[in-house]
C-alpha cells in the first residue's frame, strides 16, 4: 500500500514519483506527463544513482521511476540499493532497452514492473498506478517469458550464462551486440576506455570466449536471441501480436 499525502487544498490524495533518469528532456517529459494527473505529482528528480539516493531520503516517493544506463552506476543496483535502504518504495523501470534484456533481472533486484521508453505515454501512468496498487507490471509477451522460464528451465534448474555476469557487464554485453564499439560503450555510459576493456575481458572470462571476435558474435546473438523470443511469446500470447501492458 503506498504512502499518500493530502494535496494543499483539496484534501485529494496524491502520490508522489521520484524520475531518475540521466537525460533531462526524458526528466522534463516525465514530469509534464505525470503532473497532469490529478492523484500523482512528481517530488523530484535525479540524474544519477547517487543524486536518486539522497533524493530519495529527502523525499520520500512513493515510486521511484528508474532508467537502467545511469551514468555512475547500473539502474539495477540502484533498484537493489533503493530497495535495501526502504522497501516500501516501488520501483518502476522505464527504458529504451529492450525488455526481454533486462525485466527479469530487474524484477529479481526489486522493480514491480518494466515499461520501455517507445510505448505510448499511457502506458507509464498505467504502470505507476499498477505499482502503487500492488502489482507487477510487465507487457504481455515479457509475462508469457517470465512463466515459461518458470515452467520450464528455471524448473530444472537451468541458469543463462548471461547470469553470471554482473548488471553493468551485462549492460556492456547488450551494446556491444547492438553494434557499439567499445568507444562509444565508453561514451555512452560515462566510462573510460580501459573500465570498458575491463568489462570486456571479464565477460569473456565469464563467458568462457577465447577473443574479442567471439565476444563480439556472441553479443550479437545473445541480442537477436532475446529479441526473437520476445517476438515469439507475443504470438503465442493472449490477443495475438497485440502486446498490451499486463497487471499480475
């Protein structure tokens, strides 16, 4: 059950939204967005892990709303971090990456839902409200993932080998095999080349890859594989291809 406050005025509840996100246009839309419903307003914003942290203890939201590339660290430890420190907060994810690539392991660190940043804008106010009420909201495909990995390989005990990696290798992995170089891996994410390099070496040695050619099409394959499952649950999925957002 979230923490509500009276609205000055009106007597009218109304939650309140932390956005953390490291670009302030997604900052500045968020919060139009959000403060034109009647029972959310925003309380604050953050660009990064470290400024959402001490927002968060001035504030006190409600629910956070989380990218997962913040420039000083993983959205996924912030979300383990938010989560340890108050486990009241619900955390929301709401990114341009891919869904299937990070849902699952965002909802182990703690998020209650998953929304990716090309979805209509709807679709945010209807997750927030799902948070706020309890529930876990993912898209209809990325519910259909989640049980099958249930039913089927997480019952018999079968881990990916991208689980071994931590949330930030697994961050470098994806852009790697979105066609990144490891330069504009660096760039994106505010790192140095050799933290990059660094990255790299670790996912190999994790990954049991020989070199950078092996990294690089396993990255690849790793991103169309994921991308591909996703298309798939989506047909087998209730309403066909339709992906509407669901509430479990």
């Amino acid at each position: 059950m979230s923490k509500v406050k009276n609205h000055p005025g009106t007597g009218q509840k109304v939650a309140k939204v932390l956005i953390v996100d490291d670009h302030s246009l997604v900052r500045h839309g968020l919060t139009q967005l959000i403060e034109e419903e009647p029972d959310l307003e925003v309380c604050g914003q953050a660009s990064n892990a470290a400024e959402a942290l001490r927002s968060m203890r001035q504030v006190r939201p409600d629910v956070a709303v989380v990218d997962i590339s913040l420039t000083d660290a993983s959205g996924i430890e912030l979300i383990k971090e938010i989560r340890a420190r108050d486990d009241t907060i619900r955390v929301l994810v709401s990114s341009m990456h891919e869904e299937s690539l990070y849902a699952e392991r965002a909802l182990r660190a703690g998020a209650v839902g998953y929304v990716n940043k090309h979805e209509s804008t709807e679709k945010i106010i209807e997750a927030i409200r799902t948070a706020l009420s309890g529930r876990i909201y993912l898209s209809n495909s990325m519910t259909n993932r989640v049980l099958h990995r249930m039913i089927g390989g997480a019952k018999e005990g079968v881990a990916l080998p991208v689980d071994r990696l931590s949330d930030r290798e697994l961050e470098v992995l994806q852009m790697l095999g979105s066609g990144m170089s490891s330069r504009e891996v660096a760039e994106s994410l505010c790192l140095s080349p050799k933290t990059v390099q660094t990255h790299r070496e670790n996912i190999k040695k994790k990954l049991n890859l020989k070199n950078s050619a092996d990294l690089t099409h396993y990255a690849v394959q790793w991103v169309l594989d994921s991308t591909t499952s996703r298309g798939d649950m989506e047909q087998d999925g209730p309403g066909g291809s339709t992906d509407e957002g669901q509430q479990v």
